[in-house]
C-alpha cells in the first residue's frame, strides 16, 4: 500500500469516527430535550384528547411544581396554568384580542402582583381535555403573559379537586364530564 492509499484511508477512518460520534451526541441531546420537555410539560399529551363522560381527568405537576395543561377557548388552542386561588378565567389583553373576546364592565384584580384593572368578559367555550363548559366568566387582565391562561375557578369550581403530591385529579361534580 502507498502512502497515499495509506492516507486517504486514515483520512475516512477518522471521517468515520468523528460522524459517528456526532450520531451518539445528536441521539443524546435529542434524548435528553425529550426528558426535559417531559418534566416542563407532563400534561402534553393531553392536547386534544377527549374524556368518556364523568370521568376525572388527573394532571401532574410540572418541574415548577405547577398544573399546566392544554386546552381552548371558544375552539381556539391555550396553554391553562390551574389556579385555584384565581376567581376567573384570566386572559392577557392580547389573546382576548385574538379570541375576539367581548369586553364586559371593568373590574378591579387583586393579585399576587398586587392591584390591576382590566374588564370582565363571557368565554363561549372551554374546554381541558374533555371537561367542557360554555358560558364561562372571564377576565381580561393587562400585563398578563401573553401565552398562558389562568384556569381558576369559575371553571375549576364545576369539578371536585383532589390534590395528592404531584398529582391534581378533577372529577365532574355531575358525573356528566360532557359540557355544561
């Protein structure tokens, strides 16, 4: 064999070995976003699933030690964060906009961020994974994240809430489960 033949093969060996350990590197991080999805968003899966009626649908904390889970409003895709300490649903200014939502007299918020002003609204539909209700009391709170909704309880209020460690399990007081 000729130094050039020699060489040239050393040259793809080492070409070989680089491309597989980027294969195991790329695999790892995939493996490990996938983890860490899973610790941030455990109720994922959730996302247009639907429940049998009356059945209680059972969310997971998050990394955070919050509930957060899919869901819409009047057919439209959110991201709820489940507050049982908030009074209404509460949407920021800006998906109130988007879901074209009525603007109601204005109302005065205390929240853990202190006083805010915004106006009351009327959510046609909501809906986390099957537990549906129609005509749901709102807020349109300014300075709110535009991406999550605060799913408190004038939703929350139509379902028994158990929480046992990192586990919320909401049952329909009804047994219905369907829309209300």
């Amino acid at each position: 064999m000729s130094d050039s033949e020699g060489g040239a093969t050393r040259r793809y060996g080492v070409g070989m070995l680089v491309l597989c350990w980027a294969l195991i590197l790329a695999m790892l991080v995939w493996w490990f976003q996938g983890q860490l999805d899973e610790r941030t968003r455990p109720n994922a899966s959730l996302a247009g699933q639907s429940l049998s009626s009356g059945e209680p649908l059972t969310l997971s904390r998050n990394r955070s030690g919050h509930f957060v889970a899919p869901g819409t409003i009047n057919d439209q895709p959110v991201t709820f964060l489940l507050d049982t300490g908030a009074t209404y649903v509460s949407v920021s200014e800006a998906l109130a906009e988007r879901l074209q939502l009525p603007l109601g007299r204005d109302a005065r918020f205390t929240t853990a961020n202190g006083v805010s002003h915004g106006a009351l609204t009327t959510l046609d539909a909501v809906s986390l994974a099957g537990l549906s209700q129609r005509e749901v009391r709102g807020a349109i709170v300014p300075g709110m994240h535009d991406e999550v909704v605060l799913l408190g309880m004038s939703f929350l209020g139509e379902f028994d809430i158990n929480m046992r460690g990192q586990q919320m399990t909401l049952t329909p007081v009804d047994g219905a489960g369907g829309v209300r």
